[in-house]
C-alpha cells in the first residue's frame, strides 16, 4: 500500500507473499480519493494499524512490519501540515 496524489495504491507480488517477493510487486488496485481515505485508527497510541476507510461506510485494516511505520510518518506528517494550513486561514 502506498499513498500516492489523488489515490491509494495497492500493490501485492505474484503468488504468496514470502521474503524477497517485495521486488516483483504489481500494482494490483489504485482507489481514487474521493472513494477512500488512509487514516491512523488510532492516532495517539503506537500500533502497526492503519485503516482504509471507504466513502460507503465499509473499512480495511491494514497491519505494517514497523511500529511507526513510513505510512505513519506520512499521516503524522500530513495531519502537521494541514494543522499549519487551517492556522493560517
């Protein structure tokens, strides 16, 4: 899974997932904006969950390897600048 502008892309390798398999991923869904949003389900605690949380109500829960992960970092990030922005107006 990563964020990219304007969608979520997700992205699996061939067959099992298993070591190494991380070079031969494939882009195997791209969800626009408008339809989903990545969120932090937990924002003030260090977990390994993530959420996709999709406009008609329903949800996808995704555990990372690392406690905060890069994802996290982006969010945490993310949320700083929109802070910044809303302070500004």
């Amino acid at each position: 899974m990563m964020p990219a502008e304007g969608r979520i892309v997700l992205a699996a390798p061939p067959g099992r997932v298993s070591v190494g398999r991380d070079a031969r991923m494939r882009v195997v869904a791209e969800i626009p904006a408008g339809e989903a949003v990545l969120e932090d389900p937990l924002p003030r605690y260090e977990t390994n969950k993530l959420r996709i949380r999709f406009t008609v109500g329903s949800w996808l829960v995704l555990t990372t390897e690392d406690r905060p992960s890069a994802l996290h970092k982006h969010l945490m990030r993310k949320s700083e600048s929109d802070d910044a922005e809303r302070a500004q107006a």
